[in-house]
C-alpha cells in the first residue's frame, strides 16, 4: 500500500513539475515581439521628418539568428532590405561560430561623430548599429547596443540541454501564436466563405433537382444534374476561399502545370472512374432499379454515382464495379422495355396432329393473364428430333426477373397438363442399342428373352 502511495505521488508530481518549469521558462524569457506595423525608415543621414525609402522586398524588420534561434531583428536601411541585412549579420554569425568552440564576448564600439555603434568580437565587427535602429525601438543609441550584445553574449553562451530545448520550444510557441494572429482575419473569413459556399451549393442542388424532376423525368439524370451543379458551386467557393487567405494562384497554376503529367499518371484509375461515371450517368445504358447483365455480375442496379455503380445480385449480395469497368463491358439490359420474350420448347409424338396439339396450346397461352396478348404467341415447329417432333413457344411476358420465371414456369405447367388430357403423346427420347460381335450363348439368351417379351 505504502509503494501504491509512493508510486501515485511520482505520477502526479512529475507532469506538474514540468508543467510548472515550461510555464516559469515561458514568462521569464524575454520576449522580442516583432514589430509588423509599417514604418516609415530614414536613412541614417537623414532626418525623422524626411521621407523614407521603402524596404525592397517589402519587409521592415528581419530576425538575427543564432544556431538557429532568432535572437533579435533588425531593419531596414535605405540602400539594403532587412531580410539582406539579416542575411548578412547572420552569414558572419555563423562563420564566427563554426571557426571556434568558446566565441568571446562581444563588445560595443561607439563612434559619436558618425552616430553609428559596431558590435565586435576581437576587432571583427558583426554589425553595425544606426542612429535609424535606435529611433525604430525607442532607445538610445547607446543602450541598443549594448542590449543587442547582451543578447548576443547569451546566445553564444552553450546553454544545457534541457534550457536550449525550453528555448526553442518557446520560440516555436511564440511563432506560432504570432502566425495565428496575424492570420486570424484571413481564417475567419476563409470559415465564411466555406459555411456561404456550403449554403449556396445546398441550395443549388436542390433547386437544379427539382428542375430537373420537372422537366427530365429520369432519376439518374436528376442525380447527375444535382451533383454538377453541386460540385460547381464548391469550386468556385474554393477558389474565392483560398484566395480569402492569400494564395497565390499564378504560383498555383504553375506548380499544377509542372506536377500535370505525374498527377495525371497517378490518378489515372480515379479520374478514369469518374469520368466514365459523368458519361454513363448522361448516356444512361440504365437506370436505377433496372435489371442487367454485366460482364459476369446480374441483377438490379441500386445506385449509380460518379466512381462506381453498386448492384444487387438476385441471391441478394451487393457488387460494386467500378465505372470504368462498367462503360468498358457489354451490358445486357434485361429490362430497357416493358415487356421480353420467353420460350418454350414441347416435344410431341410423330404419330399426332400437329395442328390439333398447336391450338390446345394457343388456347392454354390465351386462358394466361401474364401472358401478353401483343404481341400475340408464336407456335413454331423447331426441330424434328428422333423421338418427337419439338415445338418451341413463343409467348410475352413481364420482363422483371420474378415475373418472367414465374410465368415461364407456369405456361410450361399448363402445356403439359392441357397435352396430356387431351391424349397427346409427349414421348421421351427413345435409344436403340445393338449388340456387336456377343458369344454364342448371351445371344441366344438376349433374343429368347426379346421374342417372349
């Protein structure tokens, strides 16, 4: 019991003295907060009121970097940008730290003349502090740098593990929240776009369906026309969003018109599906609740959308075929028309009246309610086989799967029981065997048993 305690204490204490560490590193490192609002930035010769030159690339202010970590920024002067500014800062950083493993502390030269102070290690200057600098963060000129250097100091400082790594989290964490709010209106206007798009094309469907119910009267082109009309509204509410938050689509079209060709080969099979579904929905081979053969798959069509059609066999299992495969097979449509043929074949002995056997039939198909009376039955004598004489007949019927087997079986039942009342031999097949080449004493008996029988 005493080890439970012992163990339930170390599981509660653990996460929150890392919570309280995390929390402590994050309020007591110094924030450097970036100052993203538009400066107006003279040139070191010229006075406040002048007016100031634009940065080339459109930045103001820069981040000084250190292993990596942004240490503090910098900005822009009237012949350089701040990002080139940084660039060069940092590019003498990182030489001065890759040729030694201790870096020596960095000292501060102030020139009054020129109202300009260098940032040293041992004669070599790292950068060069303005007049500009000082009035950019409200500081004298003087005290920025000698701030700048402290950083500079600590940061060249090897820090233990555990500090670099809360440092970089927090870096990470600042970054992030600055990202987050500085992108914070494009987002909530991105979720605006997104939710009227959604609106608009909800509507759109409906309206496009039920136009199309009006005028079309096909379900399967009700579907295709609610789903178009649907896809292209999102399109278009995609493209306003993404450039709500800023995208570059010229870049865009580019980068698409370079991966084109790897896209297309990847997404072969896909866009494939979905373009035969988009030709077989405006085609229409079928329809929903039609009965078709598909390759080695029948039964009824449940539904059809852009990528697959799905069918359900008659033993009650579902297929799903893609639509590829669908547009590139040969379908049977079972039931495109109303009614569909069926046959029966009636075999009758050589001995009896054709005619007389064809109009009992006739008689029995006419008697049928399920038996279509246009067109009307064909009785047609097919085959003279060696034991009868066959009659195929030919008659309509509903052309559902349940109702064509019913009435099939049905009207054979009929035939038969109509045939045999009236006398009319249906003989079955009737097979001469001969005997070749017997001894002497199985033949005698054989034709002594035929001639008494």
């Amino acid at each position: 019991m005493r080890h439970l305690k012992l163990l339930l204490r170390r599981k509660i204490w653990l996460p929150l003295t890392l919570f309280i560490a995390v929390t402590a590193l994050f309020f007591i490192t110094p924030l450097t907060l970036a100052q993203t609002e538009d400066v107006a930035v003279p040139t070191p010769q010229q006075s406040p009121a002048s007016p100031a030159n634009q940065s080339q690339d459109g930045l103001y202010f820069s981040d000084v970097l250190v292993r990596g970590r942004p240490i503090f920024q910098v900005g822009s002067l009237a012949e350089v940008s701040a990002t080139n500014r940084a660039q060069i800062i940092n590019r003498r950083i990182t030489s001065l730290i890759s040729q030694t493993d201790t870096v020596p502390p960095v000292t501060v030269n102030l020139n009054p003349n020129q109202n300009i102070a260098t940032l040293q290690v041992r004669n070599r200057i790292l950068m060069t502090v303005t007049q500009q600098d000082a009035e950019d963060f409200g500081l004298e000129l003087e005290a920025l740098a000698k701030r700048w250097a402290d950083q500079l100091n600590e940061a060249f400082d090897k820090r233990p593990l555990a500090i670099d790594v809360g440092q970089r989290l927090y870096e990470t964490i600042r970054q992030f929240f600055r990202d987050t709010i500085s992108n914070l209106p494009a987002f909530i206007g991105f979720l605006i776009v997104i939710l009227f798009t959604w609106g608009i094309a909800s509507g759109v469907r409906y309206a496009a369906f039920k136009w199309a119910q009006k005028t079309e009267g096909d379900s399967t082109t009700e579907i295709l026309i609610g789903r178009l009309s649907y896809g292209g509204v999102w399109v278009l509410g995609t493209i306003v969003a993404l450039a709500v938050l800023g995208l570059d689509f010229a870049a865009l079209l580019g980068a698409l018109g370079l991966t084109s060709v790897a896209i297309g080969f990847s997404l072969k099979d896909v866009l494939s599906n979905y373009i035969s579904g988009v030709i077989l929905l405006a085609a229409r081979p079928f329809r929903i609740n039609d009965q078709v053969v598909i390759e080695d798959f029948e039964g009824t069509i449940t539904q059809i959308q852009l990528r697959g059609t799905t069918l359900k066999t008659y033993d009650g299992r579902l297929v799903y075929i893609p639509n590829q495969e669908v547009f590139q097979a040969s379908i049977i449509n079972n039931t495109a028309s109303p009614r569909r043929r069926s046959s029966v074949i009636v075999g009758i002995d050589y001995s009896e009246d054709l005619s007389t056997a064809q109009k009992i039939i006739l008689n029995v198909l006419n008697k049928m309610s399920d038996v279509e009376n246009n067109p009307e039955p064909d009785i047609l004598v097919k085959e003279l086989a060696p034991s009868t004489v066959n009659l195929e007949v030919r008659f309509w019927v509903d052309s559902r799967r349940a109702g064509y087997l019913a009435t099939t079986s049905n009207v054979t039942q009929a035939i038969k029981e109509a045939l045999e009342q009236a006398n009319i031999d249906m003989p079955t097949d009737i097979y001469t065997l001969v005997f070749r080449n017997l001894p002497n004493q199985v033949n005698g008996s054989v034709t002594a048993q035929l001639n008494q029988e």
